[in-house]
C-alpha cells in the first residue's frame, strides 16, 4: 500500500503506478484531511438519545447490564 499527503498546486495530478500493481484493481481516493477531522466529532450518546427508542423490558434489561458492567469495572482486581 502506498498513502502520500500531499498539497496540490494545480488541478492535475500525474500518477506513477508501480510495477506489481500493474494489471491490479486498485483503488484511489481524493478528499481533504480536513474533512475527515470535522466528520469523525461525534457527540456522545447517553440513555436518553433511546428513549421511545426501546421497549420498557428491553430497556430494564439494558440498564441492568450497564450498571452490572461498572460494577465489574470499579472492583478491585
């Protein structure tokens, strides 16, 4: 695999294909890094975002497990 960053001086861009990718499907992608950097922050979902989202057994179940899980994070190992 070959990744360059690089900073465009123009609108051309001129390719060297190396030789063992020759006949190969290959794949090339375009895009700015920082794009890549405003799409990846993501707010955090708390219980609230399910709310109607889940049935009240299945929701039990849910926070049952959660709160099972930090209990079992916050002993002594």
């Amino acid at each position: 695999m070959i990744k360059k960053i690089i900073i465009p001086q123009n609108n051309s861009l001129y390719l060297v294909i190396p030789n063992n990718y020759i006949g190969r499907e290959i794949e090339v992608l375009l895009y700015p890094t920082d794009e890549l950097e405003e799409e990846n922050v993501k707010p955090k979902k708390t219980m609230a975002n399910f709310t109607g989202v889940l049935s009240e057994s299945d929701y039990q179940s849910l926070k049952s497990h959660t709160e099972q899980a930090r209990k079992e994070w916050s002993r002594d190992i």
